[in-house]
C-alpha cells in the first residue's frame, strides 16, 4: 500500500523556522505565499502571469502576520493572531483550473465575545502573454511586461505594512552610472564580468521572443552628473560626455540611490525631437532610467515610467532630476517638478468594477480579465485603485469560529471571469475539497498500473524502514508536483522549478537525474520532451521554454552528458528502440548520441596530457559560483568516458556493421578514462587540470560523476578513500554539503546549492547511488533515510542549506527556487541505486536489492 497523501503534507511550522516560504501549484501554474495571511505573488499560470501580488489581509486596520504556515500538495495555511483571535487562512489554486480560493477563519477562544472589522484587499495585477515564458519570465507592471526579480521581492516584504508604499522603486545597492544604450538586464548582473554572488546571480534568462532588445542611445550632451544623498555628501562626475551614436554607452563609477537621494544632470540634445536612452543607474529591471521620447524627458523605475509634457529644445542645456521616495519618484525638469508616479495598487493600467456583487479586474494592455467573488457577501465592497476592498463586520462569540471565503478567476471572457467566479463561491466549501480530492486521486493514480492520468506508473515500495519509505515517496510527489499538463503542447512536461522562475521551463541537466523514475511514471510525456530537447540548441542553451519550444540560457557543460543518460534511461524502461531513428531538429536521435559522446574529439585541452574534455574557462557553464570550477574538470571527462562506452554498446547492439566504430568509442573511452584516474588527487580529492597547472578541489560533482560512470576502474584503495571523503567531509545530519569546507576555494563560493553552506537538491541522491557503487549501500541507505527531514515542511528545493547542528532547510537567498525537480534524484537512489533497476540500451537490469531496503512491487520495464 502508498501512503495517504495526507500523511506526506508538513505539519506546522514556525515562520522563524523557514527560510524559504511554501508555494503553490495547481498542475497548470504556481504561486507563491508570502508573509500575511492571504497575499501571493509570483502567480503564474500560462498564458497569464500576475505582478506586485494580490491583496492582504487587514484586522481592524492592522495586517496580520503569519506566525506559523503548514504545506500541502493542494495549498498552503498560514495562522496568526490578531488581538483577542486566531486567524488561520486556507489558499488553493483550483486544480488545472485559473483560479484561486482563499477561506479565512477566525477563532475566539476567550471568554468574551469579539467584535472587529475584517478587511481584505482584491488585487488582480494579471497580464496575458502568449510570448515571454523563459526562466526569467514577464510579468505585467504598471508599464511594461518584463521579469523584475528582486523589485517583485522587495513587494513582498513590505506585505506586511499596514499600509502600502512605494517601496518597490527603492533600489539602494551601489550600481555604475551608464550614459547611453544600456545592456539587456538579467537579475542584478551590472556586467558580464561581475562575481557571480548570491546578490547578483544570473544573467539574461529569457526567451528570443520576450522582446527585449538594447534601447538606443540619444544623441546629446550630459554633464554636471551628481547624486545628492538624503543625509552626507553628495557625488559629482566631472566632465562633459558626448553620445554622438545610436549605440553610444558610457560606464562611469559606481554609486548608491538611498532613500530620498536626488539623481541629476544636465543634458543637451543634438537635435530636436530625440528619442532613446540618456542615463541608468546600473543594469538591473529596477534601475531608475531617464530618457527622451520625441524629445520629451521620462523617468522609469521598476515598473513604473512617468513622461514630460512638455519636449526639451535641441542645442540648450537642461537640467533633469529624480528624487525616489518611499512615497514615489519625481521627475523635474529645469528645477519644476513635471510628473510623479502613482501607486502600483492604482487603476494606472487595471481597471475595477463591481457588478451583481462580483468584483472585475480588467487589463487594458492585454485581454486579461479577473473575477472576484464571495461565498458570504461583504458588509462594505468598495472599488480600490485597480482593485477592490471587501470588508466585514463580525462579532465572533466565545469557543466559536467564523469563516469567510473568496475565490478569483482568470480569463480572456469578461463574462466567463464573473460568472466562474460566483459559481464556484457559490459551491465553496465543495469547490475548495474538491481540489485536495483531486490531488489525492493523481497520487494514487501515479501507482496504479493503466490509471487513465498518468501514461505508466511508479513502483510500490513496501517494508522498507519508515525514514527510507519516506523519502522514497516524497522523491515521488516532487515529480508529480511539479508536473504540468496545460503549458505546452507537447503534452505533460515536469517543470523544473519555481516559483520565483521558469512557470514553462525545464533544464537538461535537472531532468537527467531522474530519467529512470521519469520514464516509469510518464513515459509517453518522457520521449516527447527527449525530441523536443534534442530539437533546441543545446550546445548553446542550458534549458527551454516548453511553452513555445523556444532555448533559454547560456551553455552548460553538464548537457551532453544530461541528454544522453536521459535517452538512455528512457530506451531502457520502455524499450523503444524506434525513437533512435526519430528525426529530432535536423538529426536522429542516434546521431545526436553520437554528437554528444564523441564531442570531446573537438575540445582535447592543450594541457592533461592533451587527453581530457577542456570544458572553456567560463564558470557559467559549469558550476556558477564555484569560480576555479572550470577548464578540464574531472567530473564531465568522466561523464564523456561512460557515454563514449555506452554508445559503443549501443552500436553493437544496433548493427554488426558498426563494430569498428563502437572499438574506436571503446578505445576513447579508455583513454579518457585513464586521464581521468590520472587526475586523483588522494585522499578521494580530485584535480582541476588547468593551462597554469593542476589544482586540487573537494566536491560532490566529481565524486557522483567518478562513481557512477567508472566505479570499476577504479583501485580498491581509491574507492575506500572517496567514500570516506564523503563521509568525513560531505555529509552532515539531515543532508550534505556540496564542497568540502576545508576547501580554499569554498569562502568565494557562498551558494547553498553549489557551495559549502549546503548542496543541490539532486546531490543526496546521486551521492547515495555512488555509494551503491563504491560497494557501500549501507551508507546509502542511512543517507536516504534522513534527507527527507531537510524538506522545511513540503518538498526539496533548489538549495538546501546548512540551519546548524545538522539541520538543513530550503535556502531562500540569492534567487533559489523553492521548488525544484532535481530532488527527484532521491526516489531514482532508491530504485536505481538500492534495487539495482539499472536502465542500459540494451534494456532494464535487475541487480539483487539492497537487504534491508524493502520491496518493489508493479515494476514495469522492458524485461
């Protein structure tokens, strides 16, 4: 028998206890919860992506904080107190629905009646967009359809005011002033070159068909640049800088824009009627901006754009300004004031009315269109900016509870958006069960042999020690979690995180380290991404959007070898071997096989003895914030080594005729693999083979790499001494740690998920299926079960890290996914690695199970 799905829900936690706060999803989108009772940003469900979020909760006047919260696959509870009574909050996204259902409870467990004023906002900040669904995917602003990460967060930590601000135009980091053509922005990259810290992390992210593209250059003159703090002296750039090119960008010295701080210069057009880019306060989507529109001065910041009525005249000199503000930003021109922003929650681009109680939200730059409905009706309804304020007056008796529910709707039909919404409120308390029954018909449906929900199934695993059975089944409910089967039309693809990102995109590498579970439960879903993954250009991309089957990212070094093992892994449970003739983009899928094993032919390094895969000195394609993680690492070359010898037995099975070519992949194999076990650096350390020379580096990539593709190359000795540097210096209670602390490099590489503060969500697994094969499954087992006590209350996220004391959680610095598929890499330990169901091309194989590790039932593969 599988658990309940109940029992695999958290149970309450501390907010002080969480790092990282729970999502939401609905099999057709994602949410996030914040810090109030009610609120959710992040809400995307494709087509339609929401900004800033959607509405507090007030109590007498007063937001009520989320003391404790508690995560379900169906939705999220958050509880606090307001006075006298306890508020607990139920929020659901309708499952495969665009809907939200929110029930609010309040209990009063004094001796004495309450009597208070209930108040909750009804934002619906939501766009439509049939385009711009990368990792960094648009969301609607006041002005604009872009991914603004850290201006969407520093929104949710002001939910909690009791009355809101302009909060989010305040970006106070040092940034360089840049005069002309700004840089396409990621997520708070000033330069290509800068440290890839947790406050700058990513570069641009999103699709070619997001529409971001570099601004133009005014042509003009500027001077006088000074940025006069609140408090303190102010900065002066001396010179006068000519923008005399469309293309025109000059970096000056880096500089803050504190709270209060005035940005001005001065600036003279070449021409009347200019248009294009004048000034940026750095790089970033939030960057305060002036430019010129057929010669009229505008100002935009994080979402927000104000314009001059009046244009600037070509050959004199004029003075602009910009003051920002907790209240807004203002624009001056020659010393007067001309525009200020408004409030984000205004009706600048949404529109609110009420019709038959029924609240609508309506966007006027796409066919977006909200409904908010009631199952109680309000006291008060009255419209808000673009949104709308429900209130109720309640007087909760002694010992009683009273409850209030709201649902909103999403759609492209103003009519349907209302009516939808009234008749679910109408239904509440069915509609909102409804969405826990369901979830809890697709989990039994993920085990049962022809269930009509899944195209195949997992295996039952029964008797194994409850920690290990726990884990087991978690690994499980990630990957059903994180599927989606209404973003693209290939069918049901598993979403590789979120969901602060990527509401279409899946990664190469995060899929690979799953492909056998993955395979198992959805085959038909499996090999229909394998094709349209091979169709990207994956020698260039690191992942796609699998909305419009379009490549995100920069290269990442770990792709070849994620596709191959993945095309493997599906070839051996299913035993299609059919899909090797399949044209994926302009190749087979065999030829693509063969691209990807033999590439190491074209990228022999200089230095290694001229044998191992130089993998090119940029750490983004490699391990990001692990800086000296680059050139010939050890892990990749022996990921080429175990592909080159699987596609030699590929081909012999394949064709007689091929025989000479699987000998020569057989004998680059061997050689690859030598210089690999040439790089052992003793003590189960490896080395870097850079140009300068070798470098020695303790980390878990090499390790599961080494292990897993060439276990019996190596000495008895080496195998004791890598297992023991796991033991010794990787793992740590709950989890593990990705780089040895020891390491010199390890204080320059601050991320919990590549670092020494914790490790990946995939790691633990891939570890204990290394440990399998250096001969230690006891360790493995032992690993697998504990790691589920690292899940914070729900599922593995992206970066789990270090809490103390062997205690681990999901990290929320930096732009950590809270979500993210690669944890499936537990329940692959547990069925490739414990019950050896090892998938080769040439089909399954069953080694003997682990003692101790229970039992496999309804295990379907192609032997």
């Amino acid at each position: 028998m599988i658990p309940p799905l109940d029992d695999l829900a958290g149970g309450w936690l501390d907010r002080g206890d969480l790092a990282h706060l729970p999502s939401l999803r609905n099999q057709w989108g994602q949410a996030h919860a914040n810090e109030d009772l009610t609120s959710l940003s992040w809400l995307a469900m494709p087509p339609y992506s929401g900004g800033y979020h959607t509405g507090v909760l007030r109590v007498d006047g007063r937001t009520v904080r989320a003391d404790r919260l508690r995560w379900a696959p169906w939705g999220v509870q958050r509880a606090g107190v307001a006075g006298e009574l306890h508020v607990e909050t139920d929020t659901r996204l309708g499952y495969e629905q665009h809907a939200v259902l929110w029930r609010t409870r309040l209990a009063n467990r004094s001796a004495k009646p309450v009597t208070v004023a209930v108040e909750q906002e009804l934002f619906a900040p939501i766009g439509h967009s049939e385009v711009d669904w990368g990792w960094l995917y648009g969301t609607p602003w006041s002005a604009g359809h872009h991914h603004d990460y850290y201006t969407t967060e520093r929104i949710r930590a002001e939910v909690l005011a009791d009355a809101p601000r302009h909060v989010h135009l305040l970006a106070a980091d040092p940034r360089r002033l840049r005069l002309g053509s700004p840089r396409i922005p990621g997520i708070q990259r000033d330069e290509d070159t800068a440290p890839m810290l947790l406050e700058s992390e990513l570069p641009d992210h999103s699709t070619p068909d997001s529409g971001r593209t570099r601004a133009p250059s005014v042509l003009a003159s500027v001077r006088a640049i000074t940025v006069r703090p609140e408090a303190g002296r102010p900065t002066v750039v001396a010179g006068v800088f000519e923008l005399t090119e469309r293309t025109a960008e000059r970096r000056l010295e880096p500089v803050a824009l504190g709270a209060g701080a005035v940005l001005r210069f001065e600036v003279r057009p070449a021409a009347d009627g200019e248009t294009g880019v004048i000034l940026t306060h750095g790089n970033h989507p939030d960057s305060a901006q002036f430019g010129l529109a057929d010669g009229r001065p505008w100002l935009r910041v994080a979402g927000e754009l104000v314009v001059a009525d009046r244009p600037l005249r070509a050959g004199q000199w004029h003075r602009l300004a910009a003051r920002i503000t907790g209240d807004g930003a203002e624009l001056s021109v020659d010393g007067v004031a001309v525009a200020w922003t408004q409030p984000w929650w205004g009706a600048q681009r949404w529109s609110s009315t009420i019709e038959d109680g029924t609240v609508v939200v309506a966007d006027r730059r796409s066919p977006a269109v909200c409904g908010y409905a009631f199952a109680a009706a309000p006291d008060e309804l009255r419209l808000h900016g673009g949104g709308a304020v429900a209130r109720w007056f309640v007087t909760v008796e002694p010992d009683a509870d009273v409850e209030f529910g709201v649902v909103l709707t999403v759609s492209r039909d103003r009519t349907r958006a209302a009516t939808t919404a009234a008749a679910t409120a109408a239904r509440f308390d069915d509609a909102v069960a409804a969405v826990a029954d369901r979830w809890r018909s697709t989990w039994t449906s993920a085990f049962t042999p022809g269930n009509s929900e899944f195209s195949g199934h997992l295996p039952v695993l029964t008797g194994a020690p409850a920690g290990l059975a726990r884990t087991y089944y978690l690994g499980a409910l990630l990957a059903i979690y994180l599927r989606n089967t209404g973003v693209s039309p290939i069918g049901p693809v598993f979403l590789t995180g979120g969901p602060r990102l990527g509401p279409t995109t899946t990664f190469f590498w995060d899929q690979s380290e799953w492909a056998h579970t993955a395979a198992l439960l959805e085959p038909a879903g499996l090999r229909a991404w394998i094709l349209a993954a091979l169709a990207q250009p994956y020698d260039h991309c690191h992942s796609f959007d699998t909305r419009n089957l379009l490549p995100v990212g920069n290269h990442y070094a770990a792709n070849d070898h994620a596709l191959f093992r993945t095309i493997q892994g599906y070839v051996g449970i299913t035993g299609d071997v059919e899909l090797l003739g399949e044209k994926a983009g302009d190749a087979t899928v065999l030829d693509h096989l063969r691209a990807m094993a033999y590439r190491p032919r074209q990228r022999r390094a200089g230095f290694g003895g001229g044998v191992l895969v130089d993998l090119g000195r940029d750490p983004w394609e490699l391990l990001e914030c692990v800086p000296n993680y680059r050139d010939a690492v050890v892990s990749f070359n022996a990921g080429y080594a175990g592909m080159l010898r699987s596609l030699a037995a590929l081909l012999r099975r394949l064709d007689a005729s091929l025989a000479e070519e699987a000998a020569r992949a057989d004998a680059d194999a061997d050689e690859l693999a030598a210089a690999v076990l040439g790089q052992y650096a003793g003590g189960g350390r490896w080395n870097i083979a850079h140009p300068e020379g070798d470098e020695t580096i303790g980390h878990v990539l090499d390790f599961v790499f080494v292990a897993a593709e060439l276990a019996e190359d190596l000495t008895p000795a080496m195998r004791d001494e890598m297992v023991r540097f796991v033991a010794e210096h990787l793992l740590d209670g709950d989890w593990m740690r990705a780089l040895s602390a020891d390491d010199p490099v390890a204080p320059r590489s601050d991320r919990p998920d590549h670092g020494a503060a914790g490790a990946f969500g995939a790691w633990p697994g891939a570890t204990a299926y290394g440990l399998v094969r250096l001969g230690r499954p006891d360790l493995a087992v032992a690993l697998l079960s504990r790691i589920h006590a690292a899940t914070s209350g729900a599922v593995w996220g992206q970066a789990m890290e270090a809490a103390g004391g062997g205690r681990f959680r999901v990290a929320e610095r930096g732009v950590a996914n809270r979500d993210s598929n690669a944890g499936v890499a537990a329940t692959e330990a547990v069925l490739v690695g414990l019950f050896g169901l090892h998938a080769g091309f040439a089909g399954a194989s069953h080694r003997p199970a682990t003692p101790g590790a229970g039992t496999l039932h309804n295990v379907r593969t192609a032997l």
